[in-house]
C-alpha cells in the first residue's frame, strides 16, 4: 500500500486503485473486480497491518471494477457496506451500471477498447446497509464527508478527509496521463459540474480510481482543468 496521508492508503489493483483508511480498525474503499481479494489482502499484510481489521466497506459507485469484490468481502468479514442510495438498488441486484457514452479523444477509445468494452455489467449482488446521501458526515479519520458527484454514475460520490486535506475523487475524472475525464460517462456535463462541486471544496490532495496522487493545491488544479465549458 502507497501512504497517502496519516490514515489514508492507495491499493493499486492494476488498472484500478482502492483505498484504505486506518482508525480504529480499516475501513476499505471500493473493492476491486471480482477476484480481487487477495490482491488486497496481500498488499495489506505487506503494509504489516490485518486484513480481518476491515471494518466496512465504502463504495464509491457501482462499476464492476468498483464494487465487484463486495460481495465476497462481506461474506468474508460479515461487515457492513455503505454507498449512495441512488446506486445501492443496482448494487443489491448485481448491475454493474447505467448506460455509459464514451468520451471523446484516441486514448479513452483505446481504453475502452482495451480494457472496458467486453468487461460485462454484472456483479455479484451484495445487501447495501448504510444508504448514504449528499453532505452526509462518517465519524471515521475525524469526520469524513459525503459528497454527491453524479456523472460517470448517477450515485457516484467522492469522499472528503477533512482534517488531512485529501479528496479520494474516485472516477469524477481521472489522473492517469495528466488530469482528465473518465472514459465513460452517463452524462459528462453533469461529470463536469461534479467534478467542480468537488473541487469548490479545500483540499491539498487527490486521489483517483484510475492513476496517480495530485497533489499542490489539487482543487485548484481540478477547477483550472474542467472550468472551461466542453
């Protein structure tokens, strides 16, 4: 596990990251595709720290290489599962997403091409405990906030560490060759604007379901990027 923060840790799973939270036990954020989990395990023993200390799991949407992994790590550990309510119905029926269009530009159609087009859209379906809404507040890390980022999917949310100044952004956009849009998008525009909802709050740092840390002033650079109209 790459340190982020104090408490906060990137897993890369290859072509996705997941991420760790230590206080008061682990909380995993996003899960991986199925089969998964001994990647994660692995990074986490590596990390010297204990794969039964996973208290509950945060999805951040419900893309197969997102929340594919949930269900077996809830079987595993018995441990609650938290993520929008917007998305938690297709979650707990195993669809793996909405109707997605591609964004425009050669690498997102190479990257789909590549990696996405014959993933599949199913997941094994996992009972969502905590139905989580815009600005809701967790008692994790001092408080870490909810915020409602639809777009890529319509119950996507990014997750806000206050006290340690750190934005996990999810798939908003991404940060694979310099800061960018995802490669699909239900509705980009609105992408667009979650990603500026996003950014109007302060933090230091970023961190993305696809690619690298930003850091120095990550906000401002996510608003420099994404203010101009598409």
């Amino acid at each position: 596990m790459k340190q982020i923060t104090q408490s906060l840790y990137q897993i890369s799973l290859g072509t996705v990251n997941a991420f760790v939270i230590e206080n008061n036990g682990l909380t995993l954020i996003d899960t991986g595709l199925k089969g998964s989990t001994e990647k994660i395990f692995s990074a986490i023993k590596k990390a010297g720290k204990k794969p039964e200390d996973i208290k509950q799991i945060i999805l951040t949407h419900c893309h197969p290489d997102h929340a594919g992994n949930a269900a077996e790590l809830k079987k595993l550990f018995n441990v609650p599962v938290f993520a929008h309510e917007t998305d938690a119905p297709l979650i707990e029926q195993g669809i793996g997403g909405r109707q997605m269009h591609l964004t425009p530009g050669v690498v997102h159609w190479l990257i789909y091409n590549l990696f996405i087009k014959k993933a599949g859209n199913t997941i094994a379906p996992v009972t969502v405990d905590e139905k989580l809404k815009d600005n809701d507040v967790l008692p994790i890390a001092g408080g870490i906030q909810v915020i409602h980022t639809p777009g890529h999917s319509a119950g996507h949310i990014a997750l806000l560490l206050k006290d340690e100044g750190v934005l996990i952004a999810a798939d908003i956009c991404a940060n694979a060759v310099g800061v960018d849009y995802s490669t699909l998008y239900e509705d980009i525009n609105l992408g667009r604007k979650s990603i500026l909802k996003a950014a109007g709050f302060s933090f230091d740092k970023a961190v993305f379901g696809h690619g690298n840390l930003l850091k120095d002033g990550a906000n401002e650079k996510m608003k420099a990027k994404f203010n101009k109209a598409l």
